[in-house]
C-alpha cells in the first residue's frame, strides 16, 4: 500500500532541466522553499490520459489556483528534459511548470515509483497530486492501488476543491465562429470583457458547418456554448452575461 506522506517535507532531489539550449539543475530548495506549490505527478508524457484530461485542466485552472494563494503548479513525470519540453509546447501548457523526474528520484523518495514492465515504460511515477507549501507536503492525493492507471482523486477539480470547497470553477466556453462575422467580434469581446477564457474555433478552419449541425439546429454565427448548454448568438450571450451579473450582485 503506498504511503501517504503528508506533514513530511519533500524528497532531497536535483532535477536536470533544459532552458535555452543549456542544463539547468534546480533543488527541490530551490522550486519549493518558501511557496506554495500544487504538484501532479503521472506514468508519462504523450500518454493518453496524461495528454487528454490530466494537464489540459491543470493548465486551464491556473489563474484559479494563483487566486488561492498557489505560486506555481507543476507536472511531474519520469521523462527525460527534452520530453518534457516538447510535451509542454504539444499541449500548449505554458501556465504549468514541467519537472522531468528523468531517474526517477523524486518518485522513488516519495515511495511511488512503480514497475510498468509490462507496458514498455521501465519504471515510473504512479498517478497522484499534492499541496506543498514551505517544502513541506500538506495534502496528497494517490491514486487508488488498481489494475491499469486509475484516474479518479488526482485531478485539478479535486485539489482546488480542497483549496476552496465552496469556490466557483471557470465556465466552460466555445465560441463557433467564421472570418468576417462581425457578430463574432462582438461576442469575443463581450467575453473579454467579462473576464471570461474562451476557445474558439473558427469554421473551415477547425470544422465545418456539419460539424456546427451536429450539435446545434442553429447555423448562424456566432454560436456560444457555456458549461456544456447552447447559449446562441451575441445578442443571446448578452443577456446570459446581464443575468450572470446579476445573480453575482445578489
């Protein structure tokens, strides 16, 4: 059964990084003293889940975790430096911190470096995510000893939940949009305006107006979803945005 370390002060490690070109060894001192630091360690870069949920939403609760009081918020896995890098820029992750464990020596010290033999991948990190402020670890959470690579109390939703149990998440937001619509323009800004992320996706380019069919009877653009429902156009994110303020005033 792995061993749950908190009230423990982080492994004595030095880690092999890459910037510029050139080796840079940074301590566990270094990255830890005197923060406060969220960490996520995972079996490997470019892995399916790894890649599909575990950074991705890391990287997007960013903001919300500094808003908290976090300093830095970074990804751990048992990949060399030039992985790591090449993986942060494929994910698009620059809010997240990559930390190659290359030997492992993090992993091992906290008691979580585990036989993936059968999979090809040596020996790696076993899927978990802690809290460590000042060097010393607070809160973790391991993933449960289960065949395969559970994926379940590890995620940025949980630590922040722990964080701020009555806190708020960001909304969800995709805005279907197409060049030239001036529409469009008007809802992007209305949207930055608020304070809100967004992602766009811009027709002919990321899909085509099948796609747009596929999951909305509207074809006109732009077309705004939040948190999973079809808000509609600029007028419509409009009153949804006024509604908003309102319940945030009340």
């Amino acid at each position: 059964m792995f061993k749950n370390l908190e009230g423990k002060r982080i492994p004595d490690v030095t880690f092999r990084t890459r910037r510029d070109h050139e080796w840079v060894d940074l301590t566990s001192e270094e990255i830890f003293s005197g923060k406060s630091v969220v960490v996520f360690s995972l079996p490997g870069a470019f892995t399916p889940t790894c890649s599909s949920s575990h950074v991705p939403r890391y990287n997007q609760l960013v903001p919300t975790f500094k808003a908290q009081g976090i300093d830095e918020v970074i990804c751990v896995s048992v990949n060399d430096a030039f992985v790591m890098n090449e993986w942060q820029r494929a994910q698009k992750a620059d809010r997240v911190t990559f930390l190659p464990d290359g030997n492992g020596e993090l992993s091992d010290g906290m008691g979580l470096l585990v036989g993936k033999e059968d999979l090809g991948f040596g020996r790696r990190s076993w899927r978990y995510s802690m809290l460590v402020r000042d060097g010393v670890i607070e809160k973790m959470f391991i993933e449960p000893e289960e065949p395969g690579d559970p994926f379940q109390v590890s995620d940025a939703d949980t630590m922040l939940r722990y964080l701020d149990p009555a806190g708020e998440f960001p909304h969800d937001v995709a805005v279907f949009s197409r060049e030239g619509c001036p529409f469009c323009v008007r809802a992007k800004g209305m949207l930055r305006d608020a304070g809100i992320e967004f992602e766009e996706l811009v027709l002919n380019r990321d899909y085509t107006d099948q796609t747009l069919r596929a999951v909305s009877t509207h074809t006109t653009y732009p077309q705004v979803f939040i948190d999973g429902q079809l808000i509609g156009g600029s007028d419509e994110l409009a009153d949804w945005l006024a509604k908003s303020e309102e319940r945030n005033a009340a």
